[in-house]
C-alpha cells in the first residue's frame, strides 16, 4: 500500500471533520488530535498527565512525516472522533474571522 502524503492526509482529516459536529476532534493517535477551525485543519498535542486536555498545537510540516504517515494513515482506516470541552472553549472565544481584500 503506497504511502499517504502530508497534503493528501490533512485534505482528508479536513473533508472528515466539516461533517462532525462543530467541536469534534480527530483522536488521530494517543497524544494527538487535529480540529477544523473553520478555516483550516489545526493538529495539537494532548498532555500526557491528563489527555483530556491540550499540552500545545503545532504545524504537522514540522514533523518527520515518515514517521508519522503509518499512524496517521491508519487513523484514516478507521477515524474516531471525541470532544473536548477545552477546544469549545478555544473556539467559542476566538475572535470571527476576517477576509482580506
């Protein structure tokens, strides 16, 4: 089976998550969920003392995706999906956003 590429998985997470409910996040691993923020998919890790709630975001590009295309491809085999009162809040709070001209 050939290899999903970064673009490809997060255009996928991204069509998944516009059919979840508003504050759905992907459980894309133990430690990792990924939200759409109405724009764009957002990836964050879960603290590993409480996995309810979120240690830090950060850019999946960042990552070494070989590392991580195997996990997350599996993820797309069978996606799951939790709420998390944290990201509510996050989103409820935000600031709407603006287009450029």
């Amino acid at each position: 089976m050939a290899q999903i590429t970064l673009d490809a998985f997060v255009s996928d997470v991204g069509m998944l998550l516009r059919d979840q409910p508003r504050w759905s996040a992907a459980h894309l691993s133990r430690f990792v969920i990924a939200w759409w923020n109405g724009r764009s998919v957002e990836f964050a890790y879960l603290r590993e003392d409480d996995e309810a709630r979120i240690e830090e975001e950060f850019d999946p590009r960042d990552l070494d995706w070989s590392e991580w295309a195997e996990v997350f491809g599996s993820w797309l085999a069978r996606p799951t999906f939790d709420r998390f009162e944290e990201l509510e809040r996050w989103i409820k709070e935000s600031p709407p956003h603006e287009d450029s001209a």
